[in-house]
C-alpha cells in the first residue's frame, strides 16, 4: 500500500509472541494512520471496563502515511491507550527519529498487549524481532538506558524508554526518545510500566512505496521551500515554542501560582531571550525538519543538560510554581525528562500541592514534613523525585490532581485544576473561553494542542460567547489533529504559515488517494466522535459534568496580572456547552446522536 | 534590514500582520513614539503580537522607536 510500511505488528509479552498481518486498506481508507489507527484499534480491540494497568490494555504506536518521508515535520508519531490518569481515551503525540526508523522496518503500527513476568525490551531490526531481557535497564533514567541501548546496539539504532517513574506506577508517566523529546500525557509510560516494557529499539533499512515519485519529489520541495522563504523561521529557529512566553504574560495567560493569576512579576526572565543567551546551546530537530523548535540547554548552576524547557514546561514548571530563574526551571525538566514524568502534569500536582498547604489543607504530617511554597527550587526537585519513586507524599501526587483530590477531600478538588482527570497545560483561561471550550472538550483532557483558540479569544473578544467562537473550536478539533493522524509535524503550519493546502498534493503523490483538506476535516470528525464513544463506553454515567472546566476559571478571578479581576461567567460555561454539542450533533449531554455518527461513517459503532 | 536608506524608519509585519498595512512589507513610519502608540495608529491589536525586534534585537512594545529603526513585528499564530 503506497505511503505506509505495510504491516501491523501485535507483541503479546504474556506468551512473548509477535504476529504481522498487514496494514488493513479499509482502516487506511477511513483512519488514514497515525492517531486515527490508535483510535480505531483502541475502541475496536479493547474490551470494555479494562483496568488501564492490567494485562488486557492496549498501547498502540502508530506513524502516519507522511512520516519518514522527506516532506517537512514527518517526524511524528502517536502512542494510544487507556489512559490510568484519566479512565479515557490518551493519545501521546511524539516527535524525533523513531517513526521514521519503524516505517523502514515495514511496520506502520505496533500493538502491544499483555504483560511480561519481567522487565523485556523489544528490538526490531527490519524482520528480526526480539524481546530482549531489560533486568540491567530496570530502574535506569531515561537517559541512561537509553545511552546503554545505543551503546549495545548502535547509534543508528532509535529508541523509546520509559523511566523509574512508568516502572513504579506514576499515573502520568512518560515515554522518552532521542534524549528529550516525549509521548507526555496521559500516562502511556506508566501502562508500559506495568507491562514491563522498558524499551522499545527499531532500525530499519527498507523503502517506503510511493505512489508517484516524480510528484512526490515535487510537493515535498515545494513545501520545503515555503519553510525556507517563510519570514518567521529565523525569530521561530532562534526562540522555538519559548517564542510565547512573554506574549502569554502580556495577555495573562501565563499560568502563574496554580492558576491563580495568569500574569507572574518574575515572568521576564522566563521569556525566550534570556533562556536564549542565558542556556541555549543549540538548536534541535526531528527528523526532516527545516525550522528545528528544540533547544538543548545547558544549566551552568547545576552542571547539567537538557534538551528543552519548551511553553508549556517554562509555564508549568515555572511561573505555575513560582520560580522566575530559568536553570531552576530547566533542570526541574531534566529530573522530569530523566525520571520519567510528564512536566505539564508534574507541575499542576505540585501547584495544587503548594496551594493546599498554603490553605491548610495539607500540613507537615502529610508532606513528609516539608514546608511547600512557591518559589522554593529545592521543594519542586525533592517533590519530583518522591513522585518518580513514590516515596511518602509522593505516592499521593503520583495519582494526579483528581484522584489526589478525591483521596484526601476537605475541598482539596476545588484547587485541582485539571478536566477529566488530566492536568491542564499552560494557559490561564479565566478570561478566554474559546481556549476554555477548548480544554473543556479535549478528547483526552485539558490539553491545549487540539484546539489552541486563545488568540481567536484575543481577536474577536475574550469574554464573548457567539456561536462563531464554538464553530472555530469545532473546526480546530476536527483539522489540527489530522497533522497527528498524518505523523506529521503541525508547526510548520502553525508557526511559519505554510499554506496547508500545499500537504494535499504531498499526500496524495504519496498514497496515491485525492483528498482535499475538506475530506480530511471529516476523517478529523470522524476519529473525534470515536474518542468520544470510547469515553462514554469506559465511564459509567459519562454527561456533561465531564466537560466542566476547573471552578477557578468561573469562581476565581485573578488579583493580579492583566486579567486581574476577570472571569467567566458561570451561565456561560453552561451556554458554550450547549452550543457546542448542538453544532456537533451530539445531545445535551454531550453524547452523540445516532445520526451524526452514521453520517460520519461511524455506523459500525451504533449500539 | 532598512531597504531605503539607514535615516528611513521602516515597519515590516511579518505573515498576517501585513493585513493592518495593506498588504504592503515595509512601510515607513515616524520615530520617537512607542512601538504601542505606533500599534494604536495603525490599528493593530498589540495582544496578537507576540514579538518585536529593533534591528533584529527583540525589544518590548514600550520601547521608543528611533530614526533609522528597521521594526520588525510577528503574530502569534496557532501555538503548540
């Protein structure tokens, strides 16, 4: 099949078995790959009520039909399970070298399944396939086992670990790759974990079937020299993702103390020119990209390294907790990287930590005597370590913002400031309900990447609640994704302006199949409306409730910062619900109707 | 960098900016106002821009635009 590697390659570690089938052509033709395989194979193999951490969970890593081609961004690929954070749907979205390397050994998808009596490594070199003993590689940081894996088998070799922190039961564990870059949310590294899968090694030499060679050669350069002659690469390349911090504390955006405020007085030595000159030594890619966001850094205060902070890192680790010194922030990064923990959870459980202590609702007795406060490094990196082990007060942060809260009460939910479960990434919506529905109806929780609507809130009126505003979300959610369901990378889309419709003619030189990005908005629906079902089916008595924000975006505004004193109105909260599940034809309960499903394609799914 | 002359001050937005110039990249513009006060003129909404540089130096937008500035502006666009 022309644009994929060809197969699908299931691993059950209980019988330490492996099948290859191929890549099913119907699937390719309403999935397409990458995050749309992960989201079909997931609802259709997984049997309902599996406890995320058994045996019977799934994780499937999926490329898409763009990755490991030369067409700009096709670097990325999707890791899908149920997710031990929320009970629902995940989906890890990650950048680096493997999707490529997988594509070569002529597999788009790998599903693992089952358990492993002990810690094993899978190792995949074109046919060759293995499970490998990992008792050495067991409790190793990331960065260690993954130097140890290139070491024994070569640096052309790529790989995927996880960390102590997925070992040990971390619920928003992660899986490392190419020494930093991450599948972050929603805890894939923690089902691996306890699947004692410790790591995944790919290199492969095969070629990837094209549909037609000469127009491939043709749109991958012209999309190409679109990034070349963009005016942003140069501020992009330089600055990265940081690029936004010092929009975000203008606007009041940034995430500061816990979400309190959404401005922080130490911001502006967290923005991107100072990280810049300060710690930046240089800059870093996935593979096939011409405007490189990573920025590998070097933290002179604690003689170490990381590739990174990037936004969401800087705000949730550092304004968020308090810290305005970016190799304080950047090494909070590296511990998380080398341990094994998504940041932007990390630094929502540490937030809600502090705020709980301030308010009396934790104390000394339950922090294993420690005095939490904003501001306090040396706090941020003990409490990340207890995460990572789950060591006393640590085990409790482990579970996430929502269990944590439910597990202790006195209120505590009230500062857990989080959607379905999961820890909202960084940006303060107190006054920005586009950004607010956004986070509301992510299909994996708080997550900003599907629908980042917040300057649309700027353009049109932060606090205006029409029924444009939900339609753009809408439009989001269906289109952004699909760069996901492509394995390809949506930055140059997002950050340069490359005319999107410059991928249709790449994709379809590539696969062979026409499809406008019309076409493709309605695959994006289609997968959409599936996670959605999934959802419901896993959660008893799944309605509206679960697509209510953190109260602090409608019952606390902020005392300080741009948005001082803003804030959503309740009824508004309710109101954008209701059109949002109006416009997308689903009930007032947010589930959708029969109709829509069948026209979407989704008839197989009607109960 | 300044395509008219070094005592010229230009502005040139970058992407979706240029729609508050008419289509047009480098415009001139007077110095000795802020680049804030140069927004409100034209009627760009400084919320949706994220960066500024003078002369490829990122500055805020309290800065004073000097004769002979080559001001260059960039939206935020869709983030991560």
């Amino acid at each position: 099949m022309d644009g994929y590697g060809g197969s699908i390659l299931r691993v059950n570690l209980t019988n330490q078995s492996f099948t290859k089938t191929p890549t099913p052509e119907e699937m390719a033709r309403n999935y397409i790959g990458g995050r749309g395989f992960g989201a079909y194979l997931l609802y259709k193999e997984l049997k309902k009520g599996v406890n995320p951490l058994d045996p019977e969970n799934k994780v499937i890593i999926s490329s898409g039909p763009i990755s490991g081609l030369m067409i700009p961004g096709a670097g990325k690929m999707d890791w899908t399970t149920k997710s031990p954070l929320t009970g629902g749907y995940a989906s890890a979205s990650l950048g680096g070298m493997l999707t490529a390397e997988l594509k070569y050994a002529g597999i788009d998808t790998i599903i693992v399944e089952g358990a492993s009596i002990k810690p094993v490594y899978l190792f995949i070199e074109n046919n060759t396939i293995e499970l490998k003993d990992a008792a050495d590689l067991w409790g190793k940081g990331t960065f260690e086992c993954e130097k140890m894996l290139k070491e024994r088998h070569g640096e052309e070799f790529q790989i995927a670990v996880i960390g102590p922190a997925g070992e040990n039961g971390v619920l928003y564990a992660h899986v490392n790759h190419d020494f930093g870059r991450q599948a972050g949310r929603g805890g894939v590294g923690t089902v691996l974990g306890a699947k004692r899968l410790k790591a995944i090694v790919i290199r492969g030499t095969k070629s990837i079937p094209v549909a037609d060679l000469e127009a491939y050669k043709k749109s991958g350069m012209s999309l190409y020299k679109a990034c070349k002659d963009a005016e942003g690469l140069k501020p992009w390349q330089t600055y990265g993702t940081t690029i936004v911090v010092s929009w975000c504390d203008e606007v009041g955006a940034l995430p500061t103390r816990n979400f309190s405020a959404g401005s922080f007085e130490g911001g502006k030595t967290l923005y991107g020119p100072v990280m810049r000159e300060q710690i930046v030594v240089t800059d870093k890619g996935c593979f096939g990209c011409p405007s490189p966001c990573g920025k590998y850094s070097y933290m002179k205060r604690y003689d170490t390294r990381v590739e990174g902070p990037e936004y969401e890192t800087i705000g949730m680790l550092g304004s968020n907790l308090g810290l305005p010194d970016i190799q304080d922030v950047a090494e909070a990064n590296r511990l998380c990287d080398d341990l094994g923990i998504d940041t932007i959870s990390t630094g929502g459980v540490i937030s809600w930590a502090i705020e709980c202590f301030q308010r009396g609702i934790l104390t000394t007795d339950d922090t294993d005597g420690l005095i939490l406060k904003y501001g306090d490094p040396n706090i941020v990196f003990s409490l990340i370590r207890k995460i990572a082990g789950k060591e006393g007060f640590g085990a409790l942060l482990a579970l996430g913002t929502k269990k944590a809260s439910q597990k202790i009460g006195k209120g505590s939910d009230r500062y857990a400031i989080q959607v379905k479960g999961m820890e909202q990434s960084a940006y303060a919506t107190h006054n920005a309900t586009a950004m607010l529905l956004a986070y509301m109806t992510c299909d994996v929780g708080a997550h900003h990447n599907r629908a980042w609507a917040i300057t649309y809130d700027l353009a049109v009126g932060r606090d205006k609640v029409v029924p444009e505003k939900v339609a753009k979300v809408i439009w989001f959610q269906n289109f952004r994704p699909m760069f996901d369901v492509l394995g390809a990378c949506r930055l140059q889309w997002v950050e340069l302006s490359i005319e999107r419709d410059l991928y249709c003619p790449a994709l379809e030189a590539i696969t062979g199949v026409n499809r406008s990005w019309k076409d493709l908005e309605k695959v994006g629906a289609r997968i959409w409306n599936l996670t959605r079902l999934f959802w419901i089916r896993e959660n008893e008595g799944f309605d509206r409730k679960w697509d209510m924000p953190a109260r602090r975006f409608y019952e606390d505004a902020p005392e300080s910062g741009t948005t001082k004193g803003q804030i959503t109105k309740p009824e508004d909260v309710q109101k954008l619900l209701d059109m949002y599940y109006e416009q997308r034809g689903w009930d007032t309960n947010g589930i959708p109707k029969k109709e829509t499903l069948i026209e979407l394609g989704l008839g197989e799914f009607v109960e | 960098m300044n395509l008219l002359n070094n005592k010229t001050t230009i502005l040139h937005p970058i992407g979706l900016l240029r729609q508050y110039t008419k289509g047009i990249s480098d415009i001139e513009i007077e110095p000795d106002q802020t680049v804030d006060d140069l927004f409100q003129k034209l009627g760009i909404p400084s919320q949706i821009v994220a960066l500024v540089l003078a002369n490829k130096t990122v500055v805020p937008k309290v800065y004073k635009i000097r004769q002979g500035d080559y001001i260059e502006i960039m939206a935020v666009l869709g983030g991560g």
